[in-house]
C-alpha cells in the first residue's frame, strides 16, 4: 500500500483546506458569514442567503484508489483521503461549489511527493507503463480547471504529482541579478529565500500566497503589476522540464535570437508538455522608494482616458489599476459613485517624484481629482498602505476567503478576464455590462457586475469582470455554465482574448479552440506526442488529440 500521508514538509506548518481556499484556521468566521449574508439578503431581497457548514473530512466519501503503489515508489505516494480530497480540484467556483456539497467523484487515486528530479520522472515512468493520467499540481490554486483528476479517456488511473518538496533557491547569480530556483517553491517562500540577497523576483498574483513557480511559468501567470513586467514570461531565463522520454533543459543567455524560443515554449503548456522542476530565473533588486495616488474620476470614460494615456506616456507605473464605480464602492470604500485609478511607482534606484507628478498631470487632464495630500512618497521603512489604495490592495489579498464564504451561502460570486486593443474595448464592454447584467437578473432575479482594469499596455487594456447574485440552491452549476457561455462569447466575438492570466485548463477550452490558430493546433499535438507519447500529461487541458 501507499504511505498514508506526506512527506513531512516544514515550509508548510499550517494546514491548508481540503476543500477551498488557504488555511484551515482563516477566512471570515461563522459571525462574519452571518453578517454577509443578512447585508447580501438585505441587498437583493433574498431571506434565504444563509452560509452552510463547511464539510469535515470525516464526512467525505472517496472512491477507493483503482492503483496500488510500487514497493519502488511508496515512500513518495500516499492514499491519505485528506491528501486525495484536497488534490482533487482547483479552486474555481465550481470546484468550491462541489467541494461545499460533498462532491468529490473523482480523486486521484494516488497523490505523489517527488523531492528530487528523478522521482518526478520514476512516477512519470510508472504513470505511462501503467496507463495513468499524471497531473502536476503546484499551489493547486487553478480556477479553469487546470488540475481536475475527472479524467475521460481509458486511463486506469490518476496520479497527482504534488511539486510542494521541491522548493528552494539553488543558486544565486548576484552579478546577473538571477537565480536557479526549484518549481514547487510557494511566493512567500520564494522571497523570503531571496531577501538576504537584496533581490526580489517581483511577481505577485493575487494566489501568490498558494501558488508556486512552476505553477506561474506553466501557466502563463500575471502578477500584481500592471506595465512592463507583467507576466512570468519576461523573468524566465532557462527552464529544466521532465518529460516522460526525458528531461529538456535550456541555457540561460540574457537573449538570443537562435530560432524559436524553447522557454516559451513550455510557458503556458498547462502541464501537458512536461513537468517543471527548476527555472533560472531573472530578478530585480529589491525596491527601497514607492509613490502611491488614488485617482478620482467623476465619469469612467474619462478615466478609461486617462489610462489609454498613461499606458502610452513611457511612465509604466508598476501600479494602473483602474476601478469602476462599483468595483470602487465595494473594494476601496468609495461611497461617491466615482471610479478610482489606483497609481504607483516604485524603484530601488532613483526618487520618483518626477515620474509620479507627470503621471499626476496626465490625470488631470483628463479630469481626475488627485488632492496634494493624497500623494505619498516614502522610502522603504516609511511606505503607507493608506487611503483608497490601502483598502484596496487588503481586499485583494482577502478575497479569495470572501469569496468562499459567499458561495458557503448561496452567492454567485465570480470572475472573469480578458484582454482587447484599445479601439475594441469601448464596444466589448458595453456588451459585457448590459448583456451579463442581465443574465444575472433573468437567472437569478437581480444581480450586479463590476469592472477593473488589472493590467494596461500601450495597445490595450486587460479589464477584469466581479459578478454578484443571489443563486438558486442546487442549480449553481447550471448557472455558472449559462453566464460563462454568454461572457465567452461577447469575449471571443468581440476580439479580445478568452484569458489573460487565469489560463485555459479545462473552463475555457471550447474558446481556447476557437483562439488558437489550427496550424499551431497541429505543432502542438506533434509535440505532444513527441514528448508524451502515451499522452500521459494532463489530457483534456489545451488539447485532444483530434
């Protein structure tokens, strides 16, 4: 039999939830929900809104495992029922809505802890003699599906290869300003390996918390800044990938123009090319100077301005975010129907004041109200998290724990992303607002949809939908498909991209298909079966094999 639990891992004391998000011991407590859920009832005329008990192990019902474990590779596999719960979803709405209702029909069947190279590529070799699905499993923080074990096809099996063992900084290159890093290693984890040296990698999803690098680099993650450096790809310098006819590894070159890119591609292959087990990885010196400004525009068109012009100023804020009046009531506490340009700059070598007061001016023009006190530059051991744009970053990094608790008590709450040219975003989001706001009214009776802007570039903007409304109890899941169906596509006929940093999985395959050119479609499956040639890697993620 397998071992019955993991590998001891101390970089991991607390916990994490076998069926949401973060740590057992955080989130709103049964006091808090309650009062969401009164505030939410009073809000949509709903008397029903009330959270459910969230599920205890003892509780769930797992399939027993179909795989045994070699005697060769049972020191690194477990059948613990918390591990396989807790492996067997990502943590998109649905997940959490199965998870909530006891639902988990298809664990894997053996959850593996590699700590070394050569026992990811042990498991992969087994998964392939075996007929297994193997799926990798960074933080497990997917929310399209990305590290579902319901695996169609014939497969007697499915094993989750967790990296979480493979985490430290191997090698720093202090003149290169680079590190050798393994690909399990956690945000926090990672930083805090990379303080002593003065240096940062300077990428921060919003699940940067529970979610690892291989898990960034394999999908194509967006960080917290909104210009410049705004996805992994531009940090990654060599990879090392294990595949089941053996290991890829690239050289580390500052650039090269030596045909097509080998690190990109294995960014953004979900998994499905090969398991990521190390990155060199480019980093910057930790920042010592910040400036923030919250922005107040009385209309959204002249703030969506305003940032059309600062994306195209050569400034690149590392902070744009743009929020509308009701993205900006409910996450920064505005209270004057105002949209509200999160700003910022930071720097670990020069005073900002120039770059901020020339940002400033811009806004300006185009309306926005900046009050001179609202400006704050600080060095490092005087920066503020003060104003609009304090409470906003807080409500960032907590709402995945809202969000939980929201749909604990029959709330629809979800998201969804894309990116669009400046010229088509206009029509794209009225489209979106009026069209999905009224899907929510007809299935749900009321309903509300916000808007960010999460990233901007010099062609466009990366806006982000919130959606709100009061779901019916055991038709979650239907809902969820009828409003993904509509977002999908106004988003793909309207031009924009179907993700721009959430990735594809499994959610978003049916638009990825239509996305993605076919003769790329092609270069893709010959890769696959190259690589893969028992298709072993993720099936059902990116690609079929017809």
């Amino acid at each position: 039999m397998a071992g019955r639990g993991p590998p001891v891992h101390n970089a991991r004391v607390k916990r994490l939830k076998f069926w949401g998000w973060g740590y057992e011991d955080e989130g709103p407590d049964e006091a808090a929900r309650g009062r969401l859920a009164r505030s939410l009832g009073e809000r949509f005329g709903r008397a029903d809104l009330a959270p459910a008990p969230y599920p205890r192990i003892g509780e769930i019902e797992l399939r027993p495992p179909r795989v045994r474990a070699p005697s060769a590779l049972a020191a690194i596999l477990s059948d613990d029922p918390w591990e396989r719960a807790r492996h067997a979803h990502g943590q998109g709405y649905r997940d959490i809505v199965r998870t909530l209702r006891r639902e988990f029909r298809a664990p894997p069947d053996l959850v593996a802890f590699p700590a070394s190279e050569a026992e990811v590529a042990d498991v992969l070799d087994f998964c392939a003699r075996e007929r297994l699905a193997a799926v990798p499993f960074g933080g497990g923080s997917s929310v399209v599906g990305g590290v579902e074990t319901d695996i169609a096809g014939d497969y007697r099996g499915v094993i989750t290869l967790d990296l979480a063992r493979l985490d430290r900084v191997l090698e720093v290159d202090r003149a290169s300003r680079s590190a050798r890093i393994q690909a399990g290693v956690l945000g926090p984890a990672l930083e805090d390996q990379l303080r002593p040296h003065g240096l940062t990698l300077r990428h921060f999803p919003q699940s940067f918390e529970f979610s690892s690098l291989g898990g960034w680099i394999a999908t194509r993650s967006g960080g917290h800044f909104a210009t410049h450096y705004t996805h992994i790809d531009e940090f990654v310098a060599g990879l090392r990938v294990v595949t089941p006819t053996g290991v890829v590894a690239t050289r580390r070159l500052p650039g090269s123009g030596a045909g097509p890119s080998p690190e990109r591609f294995f960014m953004g292959s979900e998994g499905t090319l090969g398991i990521i087990t190390e990155a060199w990885m480019r980093l910057q010196d930790r920042p010592t100077q910040r400036a923030n400004a919250s922005v107040r525009f009385a209309r959204f068109d002249a703030a969506v301005a305003a940032v059309l012009a600062l994306s195209q100023s050569g400034l690149e804020p590392a902070n744009c975010r743009l929020l509308d009046p009701g993205e900006a009531a409910s996450s920064a506490g505005a209270t004057g129907g105002e949209s509200i340009l999160v700003l910022g700059f930071e720097s670990a070598d020069h005073a900002l004041d120039p770059w901020m007061a020339r940002a400033v001016e811009l806004c300006r023009d185009h309306g926005g109200l900046v009050p001179d006190d609202a400006l704050r530059t600080r060095t490092d051991a005087g920066v503020t998290r003060e104003g609009a744009a304090g409470a906003w970053r807080n409500a960032f990094i907590g709402a995945p724990y809202v969000r939980d608790a929201l749909i604990s008590m029959g709330v629809f709450c979800e998201t969804f992303e894309t990116a669009i040219t400046w010229d088509r975003f206009e029509r794209l989001h009225t489209r979106v607002m009026t069209e999905v706001r009224d899907a929510l009214v007809r299935l749900c009776g009321a309903g509300s949809i916000t808007c960010r802007f999460t990233h901007v570039y010099p062609d466009g903007p990366a806006p982000y939908y919130s959606m709100l409304a009061p779901a019916r109890r055991f038709a979650e899941l239907e809902l969820w498909d009828e409003v993904k169906r509509i977002a999908g596509e106004i988003i793909v006929a309207e031009g924009g991209t179907i993700t721009h940093h959430h990735a594809v999985g499994r959610d978003h395959r049916k638009w990825y298909d239509r996305e993605r050119p076919e003769g790329f479609a092609r270069v893709l499956r010959a890769a696959k079966s190259a690589l893969d040639p028992a298709w072993t890697l993720n099936p059902g993620v990116l690609f079929d094999r017809q």
